[in-house]
C-alpha cells in the first residue's frame, strides 16, 4: 500500500503545524520522521492515519483518495508511544480487541491472536494482564494488537521512546527484522536520530511544519540539504567564516566548498559546520600540512567508552572546538590539558548565509 500526502496543511488555532507538506510513501518502505518537538511530524502521522483532518490538501492510498474516510476505515494500524493497552484486560483480550469488535468469529480470534504472540514473542502469556509485563513487552503486546487487524498501513508514534535505552536498542532491531519478514508500509514518528538511521529505509527531517530534506540516512547525514538539518543531525561545531573564489576559510584555513567551481571570486560570509569525528589531533604539522591546521591548546581530555571527547582552544579564539578521536588513537597521544596541538578537518560543510543550500 503506497501513501500519496499532497499539499497538506494543519493548524491548531494560531499554530501552524504542518504548512503545504507533500510526501510519497512507497509500497513496502520503512520510512521515518524526524525532527524536534513541534516540527509537525506527529500530526502528520496522525493525518495520514485518519485521527487529524487537515485543513487543505489530500491524502490517498494506492490511488484512492482517502482525505474524508474515518480512521477505521482507512486499514490503518497505530502504534502509539505510551502503548494504551487496556489495563483490566489481559495480553490475549488486548490482541483481539479489534478483532471482536469486527465481529470475527471466535476460532477466528484465537487462531489469529496465537499467531501474533508468537511473531512478538509472546507466546505464553497471553494470560497475563499489562501491569505484569515488561516496558518492551508491553510495547509489543501494542504491535500485535495493531497487527491483527491487517492493516495495510502500519504507523508508530514514538513506538520506543518510554523505553530506557538498552531495551529501545533491543526492539527497534527486533522491529526492522519483523519489517523486512511481513513487509507492510509502515511509518514512524522519532525525535532520536540514531534510532531513525538504524530503522528506516528513507529519512524525511522536519522543521516548523514543512519538510527540510528527504533521503536515505546515507545520504541525510552526509550531504544535508540546509544548516538545520546538519545541526539537528548529531553534535556540530558551527563557526562564521567566509566564502572566497570557491573556498571557505575557517580561522584562516582555506576549506574547498563542495559544488563550486571557484569562479564567484566576491567574499561572502558563511557558516562553516564541523562535525567532531572528522576533526583530528596531530602534536606537530606536517611541513605540507601546516596551512589545512590550526593551533590550539588542549583544554579538557574525557573519555567516553569508544571515543574520546577532546576540547580545544585554537589560538586567539574565544570558542572551543570539540574533537572526538578513536579512544585507541587517543591513548596513543597522550593528550594532557594545556598542550599545544595541531587540529586538521577532514570534512567540512559551508552554508554562505544568503543561501539555504550547500554551493
């Protein structure tokens, strides 16, 4: 089932939440949205689902135009946050909820409900009542109850985020295995870029109610289309600099703009972004090397697990850098507050400010 959102706008009283969204779904996909709280990712969920009715706009399935079907009719399953099992009932009752109330016959339900405890791996404890469970096992007992209905549709609101961080690691793997075994178009709703890059097939970040950039994570993380997706995507160092003949120039080190082909010579200011694992330390500069690093003193070392984080002050600067080495590659320099090292970037994305786009 493909999903088709055209034009769509939402708001709540002076509140804009969605503004003229446009969002294809294909067949099959596993897509995410991502953004900050109040950027219109939850009610367009919700819109899509049939629980919101937009303002203006559209929204069909396979062709069909389902902009005024109710929600229960659209074949849509809703996964939400706080799971919302009914407490008196037990795992078993939860399940066929929509089942008994679609009038299924009771061979039916059982067979139906003893199948989806065992692709949740529940099977066992469908006598037992929400209060009993587990946080993720509860999270699953609400799949499942999704799931028995047969939507055609699966959407999730924020299905992992009452869940502490080992267990959201455990199910959001679980979930992208169940996806590729039942194959249904689902979407989710998530604010944790870690958990949208390791789930989804494509990537859709918002922002004030329209869509910044669409994408595979690949390709969100490594080429982002506007300065708030690179910052929203993980720690930055952002600095003002200069673009000049095709380079940009960070505390004087001349950085090649990706796309330009140096022929606008006019000095223009710029945001430069640096994210802190393409930085690197050296003690010295190579002969060669001395133009692309900067000089700055070591101002905190503090390892944390894999990486360490290492902040620096370049000389003259007012503003720390961080770095974040490999915790191997740290232990091998040594690294004590107050030295002098050399930071060289690897990677840079220049932003000019009097454009929304990477030149």
């Amino acid at each position: 089932m493909s999903i088709h959102v055209r034009d769509v706008s939402k708001a709540f009283g002076s509140f804009r939440a969605l503004d003229r969204v446009s969002l294809d779904v294909p067949d099959g996909a596993l897509l995410a949205l991502l953004g900050p709280s109040g950027s219109g990712k939850t009610t367009l969920l919700r819109v899509i689902a049939g629980l919101e009715h937009p303002d203006a706009g559209t929204i069909t399935e396979d062709g069909a135009d389902v902009t005024e079907r109710h929600a229960r009719s659209r074949g849509v399953g809703f996964v939400f946050q706080h799971y919302a099992l009914f407490r008196h009932m037990t795992v078993f009752e939860n399940v066929a909820f929509g089942l008994r109330i679609r009038h299924v016959p009771r061979p039916e339900v059982t067979r139906r409900v003893e199948e989806l405890l065992r692709l949740v791996r529940l099977e066992g404890l469908g006598g037992r009542r929400p209060a009993q469970l587990s946080g993720g096992q509860r999270q699953r007992v609400a799949l499942a109850r999704a799931l028995a209905i047969r939507p055609r549709i699966l959407l999730l609101d924020e299905p992992f985020g009452a869940l502490d961080a080992k267990v959201r690691v455990e199910l959001r793997q679980w979930l992208r295995r169940l996806h590729d075994e039942i194959g249904m178009t689902s979407v989710f709703v998530t604010h944790d870029q870690e958990e949208a890059f390791e789930l989804a097939d494509e990537v859709v970040v918002m922002n004030h109610g329209r869509i910044e950039q669409r994408g595979t994570p690949a390709e969100v993380f490594d080429r982002p289309a506007t300065p708030f997706v690179m910052d929203f995507l993980g720690t930055v160092n952002l600095f003002h600099g200069r673009v000049e003949n095709g380079r940009a120039f960070w505390h004087g080190i001349p950085i090649p703009v990706d796309g330009s082909d140096g022929t606008d010579a006019r000095p223009r200011p710029a945001r430069v972004y640096l994210r802190p694992h393409e930085l690197d330390i050296s003690r010295t500069a190579s002969p060669s090397g001395a133009e692309s690093s900067l000089a700055a003193e070591v101002v905190r070392v503090a390892p944390a697990g894999s990486v360490t984080r290492v902040a620096c002050r370049p000389c003259g600067a007012d503003a720390d850098v961080q770095v974040d080495l490999p915790a191997e590659r740290a232990r091998d320099l040594g690294l004590r507050p107050g030295e002098m090292v050399r930071v060289t970037p690897r990677t840079a994305r220049v932003f000019p400010v009097d454009h929304d786009y990477v030149i």
